[in-house]
C-alpha cells in the first residue's frame, strides 16, 4: 500500500514537472525571433537600405555599418586582381591564395571577402545576381542573410588532393564564431 502511494506520488511529481519544463520553454521562446522567417519590409529609400549596382558600391555598402540591407542588382566580380584594378582599396578585401591553372583566376585573383563584427545584415538579389572570385569570410556576426545570390567561378583542379580542392584553401563561405547566418538561393 505504501509503495503505491510513493508511485503515485512520484508520478504526481513527474507530471507537474513536465507541466512547467513545457511552460518555461514557451515562455522562454516567446520573444525569440525565428531570423528565417524575417520578411524585408523597409522602404528603398530608409538609410538602412542600399541599392548597389557595381563591385565599389557593395564594398562601401559593406563599410557603412548603418546599412543592414544591401541588394545586389548586377553581378560582381570581387576578385583581388579586379578590385585593384578598379582602384578600390578596402580593409573588407583581402589577396587569397593564388591560382596556378586557371587562367581566369590568375588574371581576376581570389580575395577574401571579410564581414566582422555585425548584427543583422541582409545582402539579396531580386534578380539572382552572382559574387565571383571572393571567399566569404563571416566572423564574429550574428542574424546575417545572403538570399537569391550565387556563388561562382572559385575552382581550379588540384591535382594532388585528386578534385578535393584543399591546396588553395578557396571556401565560398568560411563562418567563424558566428551565429544565426543564412545562405538561401
């Protein structure tokens, strides 16, 4: 008879203690914002928003840390070559390995493409524009969102890890201590 009380009683207990694990994860997740579900609703002419057509404008665009949205309307070459070229210099752009086959990227260089140190940047294409040549580098951020671009042109064949692609270290995306990013095409 005692020990069916102490059952009852250990599942009374269970049961209350269920009760509030699922109250305190409610509550706990009320004023959390699900950054996927994230609309941009922001007028075109906010200060926060900036249209860039050229490869200069999205680095300053970059710069500017009142801009959280930037949108991309051409595509844009960023490699290191082709940045010098156009005369641009930026800390956000850094020389990546160099190619040794691939005639393209040996006349366009590889950069670095350095993003630190934000919260809350969205960078989209409405027309699916490209970013060629840049390894994207996002450290130290969080609530970061590439949607609609895409990612080309930073191969080259690498013979001695037979198409592992290592020796050049080339990543589209490097994250590091980061949180809460999003690449969706």
């Amino acid at each position: 008879m005692k020990i069916k009380k102490i059952v009852k009683i250990l599942l009374l207990i269970a049961i209350v203690f269920i009760i509030f694990w699922i109250w305190l994860s409610i509550e706990l997740n009320k004023n959390k914002i699900d950054f996927s579900e994230v609309e941009i609703d922001i007028k075109k002419t906010d200060d926060n928003f900036c249209i860039v057509e050229n490869e200069e404008e999205f680095i300053r665009a970059l710069e500017n840390k009142k801009i959280q949205i930037i949108e991309i309307i051409n595509d844009l070459d960023l490699g290191y070559n082709t940045i010098k070229s156009l005369g641009i210099s930026s800390p956000f752009i850094t020389k990546h390995n160099e190619a040794l086959t691939h005639p393209v990227l040996i006349g366009t260089g590889v950069s670095k493409l350095n993003i630190d140190n934000r919260d809350g940047l969205i960078i989209y294409s409405s027309s699916g524009s490209k970013i060629l040549h840049a390894n994207i580098i996002i450290s130290n951020s969080e609530n970061i969102k590439f949607e609609n671009i895409f990612f080309d042109e930073l191969w080259e064949w690498d013979e001695e890890t037979k198409a592992e692609y290592d020796r050049n270290d080339w990543d589209f995306f490097t994250i590091k201590n980061s949180k809460n990013i999003q690449i969706k095409n």
